[in-house]
C-alpha cells in the first residue's frame, strides 16, 4: 500500500514541475522571497561612472545607449524588457544632465551650490578610484 502512495507521489512531481512558471530575469522588480538576478545591479553606478568621466574628469564625451543597451541584450533582454526600458530612460536622463543634476540625484527641486557639486564630484570621483580609473573603465569595450 505504502508503495503504491510513493509510486503516485513520484508521478505527479514531473507534472508539478513542468507547470512551474519560469523566472523572468530581464526585470528590476522581485517579489518577496523570489530570487535576483544580478547581472544588472551595477548598471546605475556603471551608467554615474560613465557621466562624472565625461563631466567631472573631462573624458571625450561617448554616447551611452550603444554600449549599455548592447551589454543588455547580450544577456538576453533585448528591447520591451523592464531591464532594457529602464536603462533606456536612465540613458535619456544622464546623457543630458549636469553635473548638479547628477549630485541632486535627479531631483531638479534640490538646492545645491556649485561649491558642494564640486565637492559631492570629488568626493564620489575619489571613492570609485580617482579620474584614471574612471577615464579608463569609460574608455574600455564592454565584453
């Protein structure tokens, strides 16, 4: 008796897993207790580094879109993703900001004078590194 009871719970695990629905990767958002993928968790500060090369350390300006947004679909999140759209507008936004905007986060509203968006530029330039490294991570090919 015991057997035929193991022998039924056997059969239907293949048929509980073959209806499990597979994890999309290619977002931002995760529900509690669901598992993250990092690939993509260093592409704001990946993206930051990009702009205080170009605004702060006087890098030769590069468009970002080209570069990020092909890293993106090389994982396999091509355009219509949540990854893919959100770095797109992250892209749209940095790509046009200043460098206060960058130390206001984002937020235009933000009183900040030049003195401490230079010392905010700095301050961050120093902790990724410094200006060399900097300049060079945006010069390097992505893989």
């Amino acid at each position: 008796m015991l057997r035929y009871l193991f022998g039924a719970i056997l059969a239907s695990v293949p048929l509980a897993a073959a209806h499990a629905e597979q994890p999309n990767f290619c977002r931002n958002s995760f529900k509690p207790n669901e598992p993250i993928e990092s690939r993509f968790v260093g592409i704001d500060y990946a993206l930051t580094m990009h702009v205080l090369a170009e605004r702060y350390c006087g890098a030769e300006p590069k468009p970002m879109g080209p570069r990020f947004l092909q890293y993106v679909e090389k994982q396999g999140c091509g355009p219509g993703t949540e990854i893919y759209s959100d770095v797109e507008v992250a892209i749209a936004t940095l790509e046009g900001a200043s460098l206060k905007l960058l130390a206001q986060n984002g937020d235009p509203a933000l009183a900040i004078s030049e003195p401490q968006v230079q010392e905010w530029a700095s301050a961050t330039t120093k902790e990724l590194g410094g200006c060399d490294p900097l300049k060079a991570a945006h010069d390097a090919e992505l893989q």
